[in-house]
C-alpha cells in the first residue's frame, strides 16, 4: 500500500537519529533512530536521561485529547485547534484521530510545517499579506484539491494586498472577516460597517473568496462573562446580517470562528444560538492550550473551572531538573534555567522530588527565579533536599514550553517511555 505524502513524513519521524541537538536524551543513544530509542522503552528515571529534561504524561496527553474531542462533539462545534501551541505533527495528527476538523495556525512557516506533514484543513487566524507566502498557499492550493484554507481579513488594504499577489491564480483563496474583541483590543475590524467595507473589498477581488466571521474573544478588554458573550454575540449577528445581505453566495458552507483556551465555553454557549442561515454553519473552536494544559496560567483560567460537570483537563507537562548547589540551608540551585522552561507567564512551581527512586511531594521547597540555566529555590526550614535530587517542575503557559525543546520524551506514569514527540518552531 503507498502512503501519502504526510503519512510518509511522519513515518520518517521515527528514522531520525538521535544527537546532540536533542537535550535530556540519554548520551548512549547517540546513532539510535528515534523509532529504535522508542522501542527499548527506556525508563525516565533510571535509563540514562539527563538533566534537564522535560517529558509529557503519556496518559493525561490522551486525556486531554479525549476530553476535548467529547466537549467539541456534546456542544455542536467542529474544532480546529491551534496549533502553535505545541508545532508538533504528531499531535497534529493524534488532534485530528480525535475529530479535529483541522488545524489553526498563525503564520506561514507554520502552515509549511503543517503542510509538509499532510494537514489538509487549515484555518490562518491572521491577515496574510506577505505575497511570496501567498503565492506558495495559491500553489498548495493548485497542487492538492483536497487543501482546504483559510485566514483572517481585517483591512481593505489587507484586501487589496492579497489580490495583487494573487493575480493569476486558479482557486481563489478563502477568507472570513476578523471582528476585534473592542477598542483596543488586538487585530480585527473594530465596527460593523468597516467589516462590510472589509468585505465589500473582498467581493471585488476575484482572487479571494468571503466564507465567514471570526474573532478572538480572549482579547475582550476587562474580560468577563457579560462582556465576552456580549462580543461573541456581536460576532454572530455580524454573520447573520452578512448572509442576509447575500455577502456569502459563493461558499457552500459560513464559518463563525471563535474560541481561545480561556473562554470556550462562552463560545458554546454563544454559538448555540446561532440562527438557521442559507446554509450550513461551521461553528468552529481554536483552542488549543488544552493539549499539555499546564500547572499554572490555564489551569487558573480554563472554563472547566466555571463547569466542572464537563469534565476536567490535567497538566501533561513536568520538567526534571537535578540539584547541583545547595549553598544553605534557605538555597538551593537546579540545572535548568531560562533556555528550559516557561517563565513568562508564573515562574516553574517546585511539586516532587526524587532520591533512590523513592518520590515525594517538594514540601518547603519554592521556585524564586530563573538564570539561563539555573532554577533558584526557597527552601524552608527543615525542607528535605540535597545535591543530586531529582525536582519535578510544574510549568505555566504551554506555548513557551513546547518552543524549547525539538525532541520531548512521552513518559507513562512508572516513566516508561513510549514516543518522543518531535517539535518544528
């Protein structure tokens, strides 16, 4: 049987050898393939790792990816999620396994990486306007029919710029109007009568084509409930005064696009009220956080907080990093630092320690800052930890998370480890 082309790329995933460009790997498996390493089904803990190492939870992954997948179905969404996040091919296609309609993106190296790894459906939460990039998505778009696309417009100069980069092209590309959460607030149209000149705009270039609305309700100014369902509420009325004034003959289907990792459930609820149009309505959700989730920013934020009934998501991310000096009683330094860890958001949070194979949670013992390599910790008194100690981190943001590292290890919870989860930034 003859693979396709993205199946065949992430089949060679596994052929990959292993080096000195991938951190924490155990230095004896230089020269294994990453398929090779995979199957010796090396322990985290006792096979060789070294510090500083991250690793995903090979069961709270798939948790996380079940969870969604049965949220977006129980609430009629179709799911695109955001795939900056993580720019890992592997979870891109697990994503899809578990029902996402594609895959959202942000810029154009990114929908390369997508691309080259067989994603067919991709939804461009910008304004592309960088012709040489435009001219690649127009010969993607010739070359394989079954390429679905998708960005932002949010200028009728935008407008104009993808036109004339387009000229000549055989499909046009596919584009929904962003409406901006608010004065304000990040990119989009900030009323309603400059996104019908946006799309006007559009229905005069030939090389674009209007499928729908979108915006980004994470960028509501003071965002709370009552002003996060009032913007969405905006947003689909926006998508029905469009279809009634016939702005969405061309498409078969209108797109209405919302949903970061903050406030999906608002978009639920909103998008449940979107009206019958004169076709069928893509209600589509792009968060995308949820697939490590984290131990600080999003578990603080995410609506499952506000409906527990619907389940919960679990934090798939742990850094491992080994104590190299303890200078007093009150200090003591890891080795991982700034190049290894998420810190803009919250510092790493301190949650377990290893010595002999024996476990415990990290009692008196509190991150204080990062250097570039160094974690520096609190230690209270009488808080157990020595030289050569094991500390598990808990990590905030996952965006800044997944960007440092091109090879993660995927641990099960004894730390065999199963897969290694390859990284394109």
């Amino acid at each position: 049987m003859t693979l396709d082309p993205g199946t065949e790329a992430l089949a060679r995933l596994a052929e990959e050898r292993v080096d000195h460009r991938f951190k924490g790997l155990p230095p004896d498996a230089g020269g294994l393939t990453v398929g090779e390493l995979a199957a010796q089904r090396r322990n985290l803990f006792s096979d060789g790792f070294a510090t500083p190492v991250l690793a995903l939870s090979a069961e709270r992954l798939e948790h996380n990816l079940a969870l969604m997948e049965t949220y977006a179905a129980r609430h009629g969404l179709a799911f695109a999620p955001h795939g900056k996040t993580s720019m890992a091919p592997q979870l891109f296609q697990r994503q899809v396994e578990h029902g996402a309609w594609g895959i959202t993106l942000a810029v154009p190296h990114q929908v390369r990486v997508a691309r080259a790894f067989g994603t067919r459906r991709v939804f461009l939460a910008n304004e592309l306007v960088d012709a040489p990039a435009l001219r690649w998505i127009a010969a993607e778009l010739e070359r394989d029919a079954d390429f679905h696309f998708v960005c932002y417009v949010d200028s009728v100069r935008g407008v104009g710029l993808m036109d004339a980069a387009l000229k000549g092209t055989s499909r046009p590309v596919d584009v929904v109007v962003e409406l901006a959460a608010g004065e304000g607030a990040r990119t989009g149209v900030r009323t309603e009568a400059e996104c019908a000149a946006v799309a006007d705009a559009v229905a005069g270039a030939e090389t674009l084509r209007l499928v729908g609305v979108a915006g980004y309700e994470g960028e509501v100014p003071r965002a709370d409930p009552d002003r996060v369902h009032a913007y969405l509420r905006r947003l689909v009325a926006l998508a029905v005064e469009f279809d009634g004034a016939g702005r969405f003959a061309g498409t078969d289907e209108i797109v209405v696009s919302a949903g970061g990792s903050a406030w999906f459930d608002a978009v639920a609820d909103v998008f449940a009220t979107v009206p019958e149009l004169t076709r069928p309505v893509l209600k589509l959700l792009r968060s995308g956080a949820y697939v490590s989730h984290d131990d600080g920013h999003y578990r603080e934020i995410t609506p499952f907080n506000r409906v527990p009934g619907e389940g919960a998501l679990e934090p798939a991310f742990r850094l491992w990093a080994q104590v190299v000096s303890r200078p007093s009683p009150e200090q003591a330094f890891a080795n991982a630092g700034k190049r290894d860890a998420a810190y803009d958001l919250h510092l790493p949070f301190a949650q377990v320690v290893r010595r002999d194979g024996t476990e415990r949670p990290a009692t008196g013992i509190e991150v204080t800052g990062l250097s570039d390599q160094h974690t520096w910790l609190r230690t209270a008194p009488g808080a157990d930890l020595e030289v050569g100690d094991w500390v598990g981190l808990g990590l905030s943001h996952p965006c800044t998370s997944f960007d440092k590292w091109q090879l993660i290890p995927v641990a099960e919870a004894d730390g065999t480890v199963v897969d290694y989860i390859r990284t394109y930034f």
